[in-house]
C-alpha cells in the first residue's frame, strides 16, 4: 500500500514493510549505479540454489504469463547495491553468499563476511539476552522493571500503569510505551548516552520515553522499550550492553562477525557494507546507534543463521546453547496480536514461523524462520532493500519448497464498486496509518509513497497488495460499519482501526514542499501571496527529482499526482489530488525554480517555472 505506511513520527528500524518511512524531506534527485556488478564467484559459493536465486525473482502477484527476473535487475529497480543472504535447510546452514557491492565509493564485493548493520533484528538478539537472564534469575518477567533500574526510573503513572510495566509487557511491544524507533546519529555528531535517549534530553534527538498508553491492553511498537530493558540487564548485571550480548549470546554461538559496539570495531569496519540512500553512501557511511537493545547490532546472515538454528533446536527440544525450550516456547508464544517475547509470529502447525524487519538509515533487512522445519532465511541489504528481500525469500521459498511463502498465482475476485467503496477511507493503529480510496474501479493506498499501490482483491474482505505482498482482511463493525483490518501476510501481525479524516480543509494549515528518494530528512516551508498562492523557490541541477506537498504531520494535508508521468521542466496548474502519488519532476537545465500550489477545490493545481540561473553556478 505502497504498502508504505505514514508513522506518526519519522524514525528508523522499524519493523514494517517500508518504501518509504521517514515523513519530511528536501527535494531530492535521483542518482544511478556506477559500480559495475562483480562476477558471481566473488560473492561465495555458487549452486543451484544460488543460480536459482539469480535467475529467478518474481513479483508479489504473478500470472500465467509472469516471467523471471534477474536478480542484478531487480537490485538495480530497487536501488540496492549489496545484498547478502542466508539459508538455513534441513537443520543446517545449507549456504551464505553476497551479490553487488559494500559501497559504491570503492566497489568492493559483498561477501559471506560483509557485516551490514542488522537495525530491529536486534531485538531478537536483546529478547534471547533477556530471556537468558530471566532463566539465571537476574531477572524476572513479572516483575516491575523499576526493581531492576538503577541508573534510570520510569516515571510512575497510576493511571496507566497501576502495577508498573513489566520486562514481559518491554519485549512484547505491550507496555504502552512511545518512541517507535530511531534515526540514528551521523558520524562525527554528538551521540547521547542511553539515558539520554530514556530522558529525551540533548544530544538525543527523539521525545523521552514515557507510558502513552494503558500497559497490557494493547499492542504498540516501541523502540523505546528495548532501550529501558537494555538499561535493566546492563543494571543488574554491571556489563555494558555489548559485552553482555557477547558474553551471554554471540560468543556461545559462535557469531564471530556480529558485534553491538557503537560506532563499529575496526574488525567490523575491515568488511562492513555501508548505508546507501539513492545509489549514494550516506555521510560517513552509517549511522551510530547508543538505542543498542533495539537497534544497534552489526552481523552477517550467516551469524543471524546460527542464531535461528539454536532458537529452532530448543523449540523442538534439541540441544541449545542459549535458551531451555520451556524458555523458547514462552518467546514463540503470542502476547497480543502474534506477537511474542521478541519475535513477530505467523502460520500454525507446521508452518509456524517466527522472526523480523529491520530498517536503519540505508540498510534493510528480514528474517524468518519456521520454529519446526528447520528452514529459514536471512536477507541484508544496504539500500532500500525490503521490497528485495522479499522477492529473494520468495524465490528461495519456492526453490526449497516452503509453499507458505512461495509465490503463487492470483486469480482476482470480482467486487462490486459499492463493495470497493465502503472500504475507502483512513486507517490508523500502533502509531501508523494508511488510506485508501477508490480510483478507476480499483482499491488504491495511498500513503505517501512514489505510486499508489493497488489492492487486489482475494475474497470481498481479504486484500494483497500489488508490489509489497502485504494481506490484509478487512472486519466489520457491530453498526455494520467497517471497524478496521488486520495484516494476515508480509508486515507486523497487527490491527488498523478505520478512523475520520484528520481535517476538512487541507489548506488550514502551513504547507512544505517534501523531496523523495533520500530518506524524508528536510522539508522547504511555503509561503503564502498575496492572491493566497503558496511558493517556494529553490536551485536545481539537472536530474530527475520527486515531491510532494503535504502538512509537517503529513496527516492534515498531502498532496500528489494523479500520474506517474514525469514533467519535463515546466508546467502549469497540473492537478493534484489528496494522497496522490510522488510528482515526478525532469530538469534539463539547471537554474532556480519557483514551486507554486494554488487550490483547486478539494483538490490543489501545481505550476512549476524557472525563474533565474542556479545560485551555485
């Protein structure tokens, strides 16, 4: 939808399916590839399996006459330079290889050995800390985290919390806790401690850590959380995190290459990817994360694989290194909506699967594995990977045979418009929201992203979307109504709930021109004339650009194209319609442009001219 969703607060690692995740932006131009893609060899073994992999990646929905597509194609479509994978079969890890490059400043080839910054899939790592912890009677996952804090207290809240917050309601994302996720912090820029982070307080650049919700009575991300129960084990057992992690998981599994040091170790820097945002390294090559619990863990797929392998042999009780079963089968036990002490959970049976996304500032990646097959998958990317990932999960899916996950051809159901049309509307939950409308017959999201994504229907109350794969089921209200949806497939296992437009008027509040395709990190206030027109004017190189005008909330205005027809240069009063698409702009001649917004209705009508020379040039 695209299946990008708008946060409530532009942050990173997070755990959904993203295109786009951030909110403000400048105006940004696209770049292209330079790095030639390195000979297969250089990445690691080479298969079947591997040759399979290249050779066949398909979209979410497939046809009779869909064709394969080369992985070196799909990385350049998704604007991914490295990528490195793992694959658990049979018990074992069968093979771990990289494809393209670690950075596009040296071209270097990804290998087995290329660490890539592993974002939310800490979390996994923290929950097996904690839950080791829980079992050494350090901790308890009952009692009031306040009892083990000693450098830090959450503030009391009767209201809220009236039997405190427990470690349990932290790793199930349940504690009604704020802060999704972070941003990180560019190289050579103060970096908080993390009590700073817990206080809000500078250099730390995200809201303090507090209850916002009832504890227990709902499902929330919080990043913020992971960060308190990082704090609480570091209290108790007087390690820093790091080396707790090393003592207590890394080393026992003998994930040499992983390491939570923030910023990295040398040995990791030796081979680590670097964070690409439109092609381009990020400034210093990645972001520095002290929220470690949550966030802050660098490793390889094949490391993360022994992982699984261990969480998989105690669920079916073999012999473990970390965790007894009876602990493991309390991580893979749903809390509130399929979540468990760490772990997101899908399937049943058989099927039961367990893992994560991870997302921080140019590095995206997943990973799954079923808790009694003995098979998973580890993908990392260092771009704007996820959509990647999953066309690679699902090509490894139906190379080995793991039919949940394969891709399989859809036959669209057929619905009415007034069926089509009492699902339009916004949807919010767990700090996100969607909003879909009905356009040429079909059911559209419209989030923000560069093109509106379409809903294909399965059955009257069950979507897939056309490129992110995500299901959804939509579910009636006791009015009649519809209530909401819940994701069934490919994102967090949660519940949107369908709620009022934010404002009638889009134009009551300051409008910004927002850039595409670097991250949503700046944004350029309009300014009103005095015929009421909004302008703003700003230096453009050539090169291909996308924007959008919304509100600083995103949420009480945002306006896009109809289209995704890019503009040459100029243009005058095209129309824009609310949630539209990203407005794709060609500029041939450098030179300053003045972007103009004017009402049209409900709608808005954008003009576009150049009005003097480039201001560098």
């Amino acid at each position: 939808m695209v299946f990008s969703w708008r946060l409530s607060c532009p942050t990173r690692n997070s755990i959904i399916p993203i295109l786009l995740l951030g909110s403000s932006a400048a105006l940004a131009q696209q770049a292209t590839p330079h790095c030639a893609f390195p000979n297969s060899r250089l990445g690691g073994p080479v298969n079947a399996h591997t040759r399979f992999v290249e050779e066949n990646l398909l979209p979410t929905i497939v046809t009779a006459d869909t064709k394969p597509i080369a992985l070196e194609e799909r990385m350049r479509a998704h604007g991914v330079p490295g990528v490195s994978v793992a694959v658990i079969h049979n018990g074992k890890l069968e093979w771990a290889r990289g494809w393209g490059v670690r950075d596009t400043n040296t071209c270097a080839p990804v290998t087995p050995q290329t660490d890539f910054q592993a974002a939310s899939i800490s979390k996994v790592v923290t929950a097996l800390i904690a839950l080791r912890l829980v079992e050494q009677g350090k901790l308890d996952l009952d009692k009031d985290i306040n009892s083990y804090l000693t450098s830090w207290k959450l503030a009391r809240h009767e209201k809220l919390a009236p039997k405190s917050v427990t470690l349990r309601e932290l790793l199930s994302h349940t504690a009604g806790l704020n802060v999704h996720g972070f941003p990180g912090y560019a190289v050579g820029r103060p970096v908080p401690t993390a009590m700073q982070v817990l206080d809000g307080k500078a250099p730390a650049v995200t809201e303090g850590v507090k209850l916002v919700l009832p504890a227990s009575q709902q499902w929330q991300y919080s990043g913020g959380g992971y960060v308190m129960a990082q704090v609480a084990m570091s209290d108790v057992t007087g390690l820093p995190f790091e080396q707790l992690a090393e003592q207590e998981v890394l080393r026992p599994l003998g994930m040499r290459r992983s390491s939570f040091a923030q910023p990295p170790t040398p040995k990791v820097l030796r081979n680590a990817a670097f964070g690409h945002a439109d092609w381009k390294v990020i400034a210093g090559g990645y972001h520095i994360y002290p929220e470690l619990g949550p966030a802050g863990l660098w490793a390889t797929p094949a490391d993360l694989a022994r992982l699984l392998l261990d969480i998989q042999a105690s669920a079916n009780g073999r012999p473990s290194k970390i965790l007894s079963p009876t602990m493991t089968a309390q991580m893979l036990t749903s809390v509130k909506g399929n979540w468990g002490l760490g772990p997101a959970l899908f399937g049943a049976g058989a099927d039961r699967r367990f893992g994560h996304d991870g997302v921080n500032e140019g590095f995206q990646s997943t990973m799954v594995g079923y808790v009694h097959k003995g098979s998973g998958i580890i993908v990392m990317t260092n771009g704007a990977g996820k959509r990647l990932a999953d066309e690679i999960v699902r090509a490894v899916a139906t190379d080995y045979g793991w039919n949940d996950l394969a891709v399989k051809p859809i036959v669209e159901a057929s619905l009415s418009p007034a069926a089509l049309t009492r699902l339009a509307g916004r949807y919010a939950g767990s700090g996100m929201s969607v909003y879909l409308d009905l356009r040429d017959g079909h059911l559209f999201a419209q989030t923000g992203g560069p093109e509106p994504e379409r809903l294909i229907a399965l059955a009257p109350k069950q979507f897939k979307t056309q490129v992110s794969g995500i299901v959804v089921e939509f579910q009636d209200g006791q009015d009649g109504g519809v209530k909401g949806f819940r994701i069934l497939e490919g994102g967090p296992p949660i519940e949107l709930a369908r709620t009022a437009d934010v404002a009638s008027d889009p134009f009551a509040s300051p409008l910004f021109l927002r850039g595409s395709m670097n991250g949503w990190n700046l944004s350029q206030p309009m300014t009103k004339t005095a015929d009421g027109t909004l302008a703003v004017e700003m230096p453009l190189v050539a090169g291909d650009y996308q924007l959008k005008f919304a509100s600083e909330d995103w949420q009480t205005a945002e306006f896009g194209s109809t289209g995704t027809t890019p503009i040459n240069g100029v243009v005058s009063a095209l129309p824009l319609i609310p949630h539209g698409a990203n407005i794709r702009v060609t500029i041939t001649t450098p030179g300053t442009y003045r972007f103009e917004l004017k009402r049209a209705g409900s709608n808005a009508a954008f003009t576009l001219k150049k009005v003097g020379p480039h201001s560098g040039i």
